[in-house]
C-alpha cells in the first residue's frame, strides 16, 4: 500500500509530504495506481521547480519512499503559487485515493 503524509504548518500550509510503499494493484511497470500517483507526486514537484523557481529538498529511496521539504519562502507570492500547486497534487491523490482506497491512503 502507497501511504501519503500531508504536513502542515502553524499556518495550515503544506510545508512537506512523504509518500512510501507499493500500491501491490499489479505486477510493476503495469501499475496504474503506482504510476498515477507518481507521476502526480513528481509532477508537482517538476512544477513547484519550473514554474515558481523553487528548489524542494528531497529524499528519495528505492523501496518507493519520497519525502519532499519545502525550503523557507520570503516572497508571499511565490508561497501562495507553491501552495497551490501543492493542493492540487492533494486534490489529485485524493482523487486516485477515492478509486483506489485499498491500494493507497493519504493521512492529512
């Protein structure tokens, strides 16, 4: 099972998150919950990169765990695009999570 933690901020923003474990829906390279939620992890981290100029601290493992830290932010314009692009990620699981709850849940 895929296990997502959520952490937030005194201020309720997501600051970090850390995925771990294998959905186990099918074999791998033909796991669609695995590479749904993958793809919409790194996909948010790739953007918070292009698109807000922000370098996320990562770690990674090759058992599937990911923890990725959001680093202090001083402009406030660039935190309220990262939240954004990171509540959409949530959105996104929580959509694969709603399909898909025995293979993957996300504590929040």
């Amino acid at each position: 099972m895929i296990k997502v933690t959520i952490n937030r901020n005194s201020s309720g923003r997501i600051d970090s998150f850390t995925m771990s474990g294998h959905a186990e829906y099918d074999v791998p390279g033909k796991d669609i919950v695995c590479a749904g939620a993958s793809a919409v992890a790194f996909g948010a981290i790739n953007s918070i990169y292009a698109l807000c100029k922000v370098e996320p601290i990562l770690e990674q493992e090759k058992n599937g765990f990911l923890r990725c830290q959001i680093p202090q932010l001083e402009d406030e314009a660039t935190r309220e695009k990262v939240q954004l692009l990171l509540e959409g990620m949530l959105v996104s699981l929580q959509t694969i999570e709603l399909d898909y709850g025995q293979y993957m849940k996300i504590q929040s």
